[in-house]
C-alpha cells in the first residue's frame, strides 16, 4: 500500500492556485503577462516551501504526489 505524504495545506492551497493560473494562461493566447507572472511567483513559493528542506521529501515522486493531491482537493469540490 502507498503511504500519503502529508501535505501542509498552505502548500496544496499554493499548488491550487498554480494549476489555476495554468489553465488560464492555457485559455488565453493574448495578453499572458500578468498570468506568466503569477505562475512564476506559485512556483517560488512551491519551491521555496519549508516543508522540501527534509531531505527525504525532495523527490520527484512528492512533487508528483503535491500535485495530485491538489487536483483531487479541486475535484471534490466542483
């Protein structure tokens, strides 16, 4: 069975709002600066969080992890 990384929620909250801005950025051709912008801000802040400092958590299997946790949070509630 595959163990759950417990997230904290500020950090899923962040990841949210990044697949957010990336769908809207992906609806819209034009006028994207504002949009690119903010998806560089989400992601120093994913990447700056203090919960990848412990060493066993900086895989690519975590982040993958984060990011499904963050889409199946916007499913539940849609």
């Amino acid at each position: 069975m595959a163990r759950t990384t417990p997230f904290l929620q500020d950090l899923i909250e962040a990841q949210r709002e990044w697949n957010r801005t990336y769908q809207a950025l992906a609806a819209r051709p034009t006028h994207t600066a504002a949009l690119r912008h903010r998806l560089q801000l989400l992601s120093a802040r994913i990447a700056g969080h203090p919960f990848w400092t412990a060493t066993e958590r900086r895989s690519a299997a975590t982040r993958a992890e984060l990011r499904r946790q963050a889409r199946a949070a916007e499913e539940r509630e849609a």
